[in-house]
C-alpha cells in the first residue's frame, strides 16, 4: 500500500494567500464606500432639482410655504382669518390687502398671458416698485474708416430718451356666496384665479391698445401718429398709411397692405404680427388679390396662427372698426415696439359686508405700459 503525503504549504504563501484577501475585502469595502457616496450625491442632486421647480413662499421650505398656501386660502380667503396671513410678505390691509402667495400669483398670471392678446406679443418687465424707467438711444454713436495707424477721431455721443410707462392701479372685485366657501371641495385657488386674471384681461387689453395713460398705460393707439418715415419722424410717434379709401379699401387692398409691412425696417419684421379686431378680420379674410386669389391663409396646423401676408394674426377686440378716420389694423414687432411694466405682486382684500350673503375679494395690481420704439409699429388709417 502506498503511502502519499501532501507537499506541506510554506509560510510565505500563506502570507500571501490571506494577503490577497485582506485586499480583495478592502477593496469592496471601498466600492461599496464609493456607491454610497454616488447615491448621496443623487439624493442631493434630486432634491435640489424638485425644490427648484415646485414654487415656494418667502424663503421657507416646502413644508412651510404648503403651510402657509393652506393658512392663506383655508384661513383667511374662506374664513376671514387674519392672523393666517401674519407671514406673508406685505400684509398690510391698509395698503389695499394681502399680498397673495407666489402660487396663487403664478396661477393669474400665466391666465393673463393666454387670455391677454397684447400681453402675449408685447415686452413685459417685472419691477418692485411704482415707477420704471429706461433709458433708450434715439441715435448710434458715430463712426467711420480710418487707417491701421491713423488718429482715431472723437466719436459723437449718442443721444437718450427716458421711457418712463404711466402706470395705474388694476383691480377686480369678484364675489362668491358663503356656501361655495364653505364646501371643501370648491377649488378656491383655481376660482381666484380665474377671475381674477379674467377682469385684469378685460381692462389692460383696452389700456394697452386705447389707454389715455392718465392713471393707465398710455395705448399704441393714443400715441402721436405721423405720415413721416423713421428717419425723419419725431420719436415716440407712430407711422401710418392710408388705405385708399375715406370710408374702407380701395380697389387694390393688396398693395396697402403690403406698403405698410414695408415701411417697417427688416430687423423689426421678424417676429412682427397684425393686430385688429374680430370685424375688421371678417372684412381682411374676403380680400383678394388681383388674380382672386385670398390674402388670406389659414394655419395649417393645430394652435398654429392663421397668416396674413405670411405673419400671424392677433385679434385684439379693444381695435377700433373700419371707418372713416380710424386705425383698425397695426402691423408691428410688438415686442421690441411695446413695454409692459408690472408689479409682480397682487394684493386681495376680503370684503364680506358691502353685499351680503356673498363675499368679495378686491384684487390689485400696478400695471403700466407705452410704446417703446416707435419704428417698430406701424398703423392703416382708413382715409383717402
């Protein structure tokens, strides 16, 4: 019978073997490190990222601005309480009201915009206090050629106009009964809201367009109006053409409205749009040119403008019919021609008493607003 016996292990690699394993452990023990640190800084990073999209009050965190939403509408817009709205920015009831949480403020403005025509194609600033100045040039600084080792000669300065948008208070009063208020599933935030954003729309968009700027913007409209190119015109006043006829058209719209898309410098043209009302639209869509084919052209796609002259078409009610005298059509890059201050913050006082059984809330806004570059709106006047 034989006899084997196993080659006996050394020391060394003994050593070696639990050496091997004393590094592999170590070396988990790190990538485990590794991974949990990765997920710390997501977690961080996805924190960081939902605090920076859901909207929030003051400087608080979300916990306390969905507090303080539902202390301001639960407490003080349903029942009146006014030591709900003790830390919201502004409470002052003297002042015309409360200062409504930032997302009660997003909700009328973005209603505004969809329902506010020249809000939606004019300039808009927001600012913190009553007034807004700007400062715009009338004139480049001068400059010419000169050689690689020539003097330079002095360069004239530039000349300034100060854009200072009349400005006034907007208010809406709606009302709701006591029941409404009291029944928790009354979407009081959304109703707000609503109505809010509905009566501002109805009296900015006549301000924007016809305002006298005496406590209200000051409108396109009312604006001086002159039949004198860009530059030769006064600054601040409008460029207009007439249609042909003293009472409508003449014979060959086509040509009227292609002249007054010309009179506006290329620069200005991209981004430019009509604005006219919807009876004055009625009276564009028949038109024809001279081989009968419509000016007119539809969008063809869903939520896309229909085009007149290949720009798109605002309809603004608050522009005047066609008639003798009147400016029924503006074709304008209203962007960089019109400029609409506002303070961001609404104030709502709550008025249950001057028409009982149902419930006011005075809303208040300071909006101002006036033609910024005059190059860059241009009118039809209907007259011969």
């Amino acid at each position: 019978m034989d006899i084997q016996f196993e080659t006996p292990v050394s020391s060394d690699a003994l050593n070696d073997s639990f050496d091997i394993v004393a590094r592999q452990d170590k070396a988990e023990a790190q990538i485990a490190t590794l991974r949990s640190d990765v997920d710390e800084v997501k977690a961080r990073i996805d924190k960081i990222g939902r605090a920076a999209v859901r909207p929030a009050i003051g400087n608080g965190t979300t916990e306390e601005a969905s507090a303080e939403m539902k202390g301001f509408v639960d407490g003080y817009l349903r029942r009146g309480r006014e030591t709900e709205v003790k830390s919201i920015s502004g409470a002052n009831p003297s002042d015309g009201g409360y200062a409504v949480p930032r997302e009660i403020d997003a909700l009328i403005a973005n209603e505004l915009k969809e329902i506010s025509p020249i809000r939606q194609i004019a300039q808009v600033v927001q600012v913190g206090s009553a007034g807004y100045r700007k400062l715009v040039t009338t004139g480049g600084v001068a400059s010419g050629w000169v050689g690689e080792t020539a003097p330079r000669a002095e360069t004239g300065t530039p000349d300034f106009t100060e854009i200072a948008p009349p400005t006034g208070e907007l208010y809406a009063n709606p009302a709701a009964s006591q029941s409404m208020l009291d029944d928790a599933r009354f979407d009081l935030e959304a109703w707000l809201a609503s109505e809010v954003a509905m009566e501002f729309a109805r009296a900015e968009g006549s301000a924007f367009v016809n305002g006298t700027g005496a406590d209200q913007p000051l409108g396109f409209l009312a604006s001086p109006t002159s039949l004198a190119g860009d530059a030769v015109r006064t600054f601040g006043s409008l460029q207009y053409i007439g249609s042909g006829d003293a009472d409508g058209f003449d014979a060959n719209p086509e040509s009227r409205l292609i002249d007054l898309v010309h009179t506006m410098k290329a620069g200005h043209r991209q981004g430019a749009s009509w604005v006219m009302n919807s009876a004055t639209l009625s009276t564009v869509r028949k038109l024809k040119t001279t081989d009968g084919a419509f000016l007119w052209q539809p969008g063809l796609v869903e939520g896309q403008p229909d085009r007149l002259l290949g720009y798109p078409v605002i309809e603004a009610e608050d522009m005047p019919d066609v008639g003798a005298g009147a400016f029924p059509i503006a074709f304008g890059n209203f962007k960089a021609g019109y400029i609409i201050a506002e303070r961001s913050a609404t104030q709502i006082l709550r008025d249950p008493f001057t028409n009982k059984p149902f419930v006011h809330f005075y809303a208040t806004k300071r909006v101002g607003g006036q033609v910024l570059d005059s190059s860059a709106i241009k009118l039809l006047k209907i007259e011969a």
